[in-house]
C-alpha cells in the first residue's frame, strides 16, 4: 500500500545551511494494516506525514501509494491525488469555522474529480455518532465532536490511506481512546491502511506495530 | 458543494467586514447610478426643449440668447421683429378679405410667435397663438412617436378668447393658479420693484399643461390678442411697417428707425422736454424722406402733409376698446420676439434658414442645434465631472476591498492550508478568493442599484414639482451607443463591478495560492 524509499528531506536555514529532517532507507505500511509512529518532538513526524501525503515533495527518494509514484507527479496531480486516496486527521481538527459539520464533511468531497455524495457524508456522520448534529458549527460541537467531524471528513472519499496527526492531543483523557477507538474502527471496516503519530503512552501499547522515528534514522520496529 | 457556495460561507464568516465592504461598493453604484439617470432625464429634457420644430427666427444678435429667450424662457429678449415679417410665414386675409399667403408661407406647416417680455411671480409670459398647442410636439417618445400637449385641466385658449390663458404645470403648482383665476401679468421682470404690473389687463386661466419635462412646465402663455391689448405693448405708429428694400440705404433707414423708436420711449417715460420732441418730428420726416426716396408703393406716407401730421403723432396711443369685447390691434402697431417654425420639409429648413440669416431684419438658428451645443459646452461637462467622481468613489471603494481581503489572508491562511491539505490545488484557492471578491461587487452593486433607484423615486415628486422634469423610479438610463449597439449604461454596470472586483481580489487571490501549505498547517489556531 505505502512505500517510501531512500527518502531524504532538509529544511533551509536562514543562514543557507541545511537542517536535515528525515532520511528513511524503506518505509512500507501494508493495505489495511494500523500502525504507530512515535518519536520526540521535533523528530520530523509531521514532516514525514507531509510527505506522505504529497502536501510536500521530498529532496529525494520515492513515495509510492497503491502503486503509484506520487513524486513524479506535478503539485495539482499530487492535490488531486491526495483527495482522492488520502485522508488526513489534524491534531487540531482543522474544521472550516464558518461550515457545519455536515458541510465540513461534503468540503472534504469536493476538491475530487467525484460528485459530492451527501449520503455517504450523513452515514460517517451516523457512524461517528453525529448524526444529530449535523447543521452544527465547529464552535457549538464540543472538543470531541469536532474530532469525530475530522474523522469524518477524513474517510469522506474512501481513501485507502489515512494519516492521523496526533488526533487526541488537543481531546481530554477521558476521550482519547474514544477517538481512536473510532479512527481504528472505521479504518478496520472500510479497509484502509492507519499510520498514526501520537505522544501518547497508552495507546502506544493498543497496536501491533509501533514504529520510532530518531532525529534522522527510522529505528527498528517495536513490537508492543 | 461548489466554490460558490465555499466563497459564499467565507463572506459570512466575516460578516461584519463583508458588510462594510458591500456597503460602500451599494453607496458607490448608488451615485454612479443616480448621476447616470439624472443625467439621461436632463440630457432628454434638454433635447425635448427644443423639439417640435425646425427653426426659431428673431431679431439679429446672438444665437444663444434668441434660443435661452424662447426655448428656456431665460435671458432678456434681444429685440422684437415686425409684425409683417411674422406674417410672411403664414396664410392670412388682406385689407380687402382676400386670401394671401406669405413669401414663404408655401414651405411653412406652422408659423407661431412669441411675445416675450412680461411676467408673473417669477414665470416669464409668452404672448402666443393657440396653434403652439394645437400644432405643435414638444419631443418625440422612444418609439418616434411625437409628444402632444395635453392638459390637466381645461383646455387651450381659443383665437377669439382674448384674456384666455394657459399655466405650465410648475407655473401653477408654484403660483396656485387655478381653471378660471383671473391674474395680471407684470412688465418686465416680476422681482423688479418698478415693474409696471397690468392690473387692468388681467387674464383668466383656460388651462393647464400636464408636465412636459421641458421648460414650458414653468412659463405662461396669453392669447396674444390679449397681449397686445396692454397698453404698454403698443408699437407707435409709424403709419410704415415696411422698410427700403434698397440695400443702400437699408442702413440709413434702420438707424433712423432705432433713433426714431428711442425717442419715442423717452417720450412716453416723459424724460423729453418740449424742445427734444421738436427733434422727434425732425427725425421723423428724414425717415419718410429716405422712404419717399426709394420706397415707391409700399410706403404709407405718400406726401408732405402726411410727413407732416405723422410727425406731431408722439406719445404712445391708448389701446382701443370696442363696444362688445376688445378690437384687436392694428397690425402695424405690433411686433413679435420670435416666431417657432414648423416646415412642411426638413429640406426647407437649410433654405430658409439662409434665406433668412442673408436678409437684414431677422436671424433664424436650429434650435436644436442651439440647444445640444449649450448641454455640451456647459451642462455635459458637469455631468462628466459628476460621473467621474461617482465612478472615482467606486474604485476607492474596490481598493478597500483589496485592502480588507488582503488583511485578512494571514489570519486565513490556516483555513486554506487546509482546503490545500484537503485536496485543493492552488488555482482553486486562488478562484474562491476571486470569487468572495465577485460575490462582494455583485452584491453590493445590487443594493447599490437599488438604493439609486429607491433614492430618485423618494426625490422623484421633489425634482417634478421644482422643473416639471418626470423621473419613474424604475426609469433606467437612457440607452447611449457603445460599439454599435444601444444599451442603457446600468446594464454594464454590474460586469463593470465583476471586472474591478477580478482585478482587486487578484492580490489576496496571489496570497492564497503561494501560501505555504505545511507552514500554514503549522499555525497554532
């Protein structure tokens, strides 16, 4: 499903120098697998998310999702790409303030060469328990609502990858494993591939594969 | 869900913003649209002024002045004409009740004077004929139609109504005449303190003018009959309304002529003594001279004695008045300011019209011609003025826009760092901030469309009863040309405020697309 390889990606310093952030040899998740990606701040987590998901293009190396190299593709292609195959968990949220729940889900849907499908949009809705908030804006839904709204939207076009970027980091403790437990469910029925960066200890040991991501090597699996 | 409705949601997400930017774009299309309107009805009202007939003749001078004075009822008349030339454009029946026409009469539809140089209140009074309502138009309607005069109440005077009387719409809004009030008319100017008013010449309103939209709203018109009745309106008696038709001595004689007539209003105003009037009779007799000399059988003073006793006639006759209802005056006691002309042909206009102007006692202009100069030497130039400011206050209005947009790009760019992270390319981005900008233009030009024309209908009666000029609040401007086709210039307003509002969102829209996805992401919200 996702294969990264030889990956090399450094940010310019003011001075000119290069700060290097990521150099993978091989990183490879299979199609429906979960898996945790864990490291210190500033590990490069995000960045690595990013260029996963083509927001940005690697100095080096490929990246190949169902089989296709999205390095070689232009920046419209790599958009076009990711709304159609990926979703995206924000650590925060990251929902349109001035669109309702139901509207934030169908946003999600529309930079697709698809038509909109609302009914898809009201059933994740459902699923994730909000079915009876859908004309709600973010700022009428609670912290936890406007996560499963992320959720949402995030599985909206049937991607088969999800990213999820800290998802319970800004969620209080007594919803976090809700969160989670929702985003491994959905991704579990609707057979999409999981990678998910958290600090968090707990849900470190709810999966098979945890992954640790050093300052500029993938160190070795562990196993939980 | 569409990007329309995505730009749609961000201008609400900014109400507050959204609204102030509208609103000044709706105050700025509200002017453009008021002056645009404005400027059609006075452009319209400025043609119908003048319509209905071909030429206006009146004594030589200036162009503009012989126009003011007739069309506009403004400016001090230049001089009057005889009545002989006035009588060379119609069909009448001579001494003997023979039918006769006029030199000219064969190329003339209608032929009707004005005697100007009285007043009531602040109005100027036309003496004239009932042919100018019954014969004339005084515009065209947009399908070419001609527009007749009709009346509110009442109806015209008749010929043989001496006293009758018919009050322009704002005349007898402003002077509350009414059908059957009987009023005085004032020599010269009503505002003057020593303005002799003709308290026993009084007429009686016949009618009144439903509006017109042309300077007629505000004018009198008196049966001339009655006109000439007055006392002061009298021409002395020259017992010779002809001149020399030798060239030359044409000149001679008109001078005579002015000095003869000069003298004879000192007389009657009593500033002459005994030994000035013995000059009058001096003046006199050189006049019949140069006329016995080279007038053969037009001239009425035949010999010596006729010389003679006409030069003890000074001081101005009293106006005659018959047993059963006033004796009109003779006609070689009147004389006209101008004469409207209405040809059969517009062919004849031109001829006519040098004919006349190569002759030595009348001018004849286009009045027109007349007119659309004055509008677009004066009055055009305002409203150009007017128009530009209007238009000015637009683009400052659409430089606000840009400025607010771009403002609020910072504050947005974690929004479109996720609509990127969504799936949106960069030009999409860029269209939905192009496209809050149209949402913004359009919208306020709607209002703005709308505020002008619910502001010109609330002044609407206001501006009516002031100039008599109809404004309908839907009126739209008139259609003016543009690249071939006639179109009303409110109809290219709105694209006008799409192509400003591409051209100001343009720099926020940049913004959005250079914004760098995974810094904007970073943000803390």
């Amino acid at each position: 499903m996702l294969l990264l390889k030889n990956i090399s990606k450094a940010y310019s310093e003011p001075d000119g120098t290069k700060l290097p952030i990521l150099k993978i040899v091989e990183f490879r998740v299979e199609r429906g697998e979960q898996m945790l990606l864990v490291g210190r701040s500033g590990s490069g987590k995000t960045t690595l998310l990013h260029v996963i998901a083509g927001i940005s293009r690697p100095d080096e190396g490929m990246v190949e999702i169902a089989g296709r190299d999205i390095t070689q593709l232009s920046e419209a292609g790599r958009d076009r790409f990711r709304a159609e195959k990926i979703g995206y968990v924000f650590q925060t949220f990251n929902l349109l303030p001035g669109f309702s729940a139901l509207e934030n889900v169908l946003l999600g849907m529309t930079f697709t060469r698809n038509t909109t499908n609302v009914e898809r949009a009201l059933e994740l809705l459902k699923r994730v328990g909000l079915g009876h908030r859908l004309s709600h804006r973010p700022n009428a839904l609670s912290v936890g609502e406007q996560q499963r709204v992320a959720v949402a939207r995030a599985l909206a076009n049937k991607p088969q990858l999800l990213l999820a970027d800290e998802p319970t980091a800004n969620v209080d403790a007594g919803h976090q494993q809700q969160i989670v437990d929702l985003i491994r469910e959905t991704c579990r029925e609707e057979e999409v591939a999981l990678v998910m960066v958290t600090h968090t200890p707990e849900i470190r040991s709810q999966f098979e594969r945890v992954d640790e991501l050093s300052q500029v090597n993938l160190v070795e699996h562990s196993v939980a | 869900m569409s990007l329309w409705k995505i730009a749609w949601r961000s201008i609400q997400q900014r109400s507050l913003s959204s609204l102030l930017t509208g609103l000044s774009i709706a105050l700025g299309t509200a002017l453009v649209v008021i002056v645009l309107v404005v400027y059609g009805v006075v452009a319209e009202s400025f043609r119908d002024a003048a319509q209905g007939y071909h030429l206006i003749l009146g004594a030589k001078g200036g162009k503009l002045q012989l126009t003011l004075n007739t069309v506009f009822h403004l400016s001090q008349p230049i001089e009057n004409v005889p009545y002989s030339f006035y009588k060379e454009f119609t069909e009448y029946k001579d001494a003997q009740g023979k039918p006769t026409r006029g030199k000219y009469a064969s190329a003339v539809e209608v032929a009707v004077p004005y005697c100007l140089g009285d007043s009531y209140h602040e109005f100027r009074v036309v003496g004239t004929t009932p042919d100018l309502f019954n014969k004339l138009s005084y515009g065209t309607y947009p399908d070419g139609e001609p527009k007749y005069y009709e009346f509110s109440g009442g109806k015209n005077f008749s010929a043989d109504d001496f006293r009758g009387a018919v009050i322009g719409t704002v005349a007898a809004k402003k002077t509350g005449l009414k059908v059957g009030d009987r009023f005085p008319i004032t020599h010269g100017l009503a505002e003057d303190e020593d303005a002799h008013v003709h308290e026993e010449d009084a007429f009686h309103v016949v009618g009144i003018l439903k509006p017109t939209g042309t300077p007629n709203d505000r004018a009198v018109f008196v049966n001339m009959e009655g006109f000439y009745l007055i006392a002061d309106h009298v021409k002395p008696v020259e017992k010779t309304t002809t001149l020399p038709q030798n060239p030359e001595y044409q000149e001679q004689a008109n001078r005579l002529q002015l000095v003869d007539k000069t003298l004879q209003i000192l007389i009657a105003n009593g500033e002459l003594d005994q030994e000035a009037k013995s000059q009058v009779k001096k003046v006199e007799s050189l006049l019949s001279e140069v006329r016995k000399a080279f007038v053969g059988e037009e001239s009425g003073l035949e010999n010596e004695e006729e010389v003679s006793s006409a030069s003890t006639e000074v001081g101005l006759p009293s106006a005659v008045k018959a047993a059963d209802g006033p004796t009109p005056l003779p006609e070689n006691q009147r004389e006209v300011t101008a004469v409207l002309l209405l040809l059969k042909n517009d062919v004849f206009s031109q001829i006519l019209h040098n004919k006349i102007n190569e002759g030595s006692v009348a001018q004849a202009v286009y009045p027109s011609r007349e007119v659309a100069q004055l509008f677009e030497g004066i009055v055009g130039h305002i409203q150009t003025i007017l128009l530009i400011l209007a238009i000015l206050v637009i683009i400052v209005a659409g430089v606000g826009v840009m400025v607010s947009m771009y403002n609020s790009m910072s504050d947005r760019s974690r929004e479109i760092g996720v609509m990127r992270a969504l799936g949106a390319a960069r030009v999409t981005v860029m269209s939905i901030v192009l496209l809050e900008a149209i949402l913004l233009a359009v919208l306020g030009g709607v209002v703005g469309v709308i505020l002008g024309h619910t502001t010109i209908g609330a002044f609407a009666p206001v501006i009516a009863d002031n100039t008599g000029v109809m404004i309908h609040f839907l009126e739209l401007a008139p259609a003016t040309g543009f690249g071939g086709w006639s179109i009303s210039p409110e109809l290219v307003l709105i694209p006008a405020l799409i192509l400003l509002a591409v051209f100001v969102g343009f720099l926020p829209a940049v913004v959005a697309y250079r914004t760098d996805v995974s810094r904007a992401l970073s943000h803390s919200p």
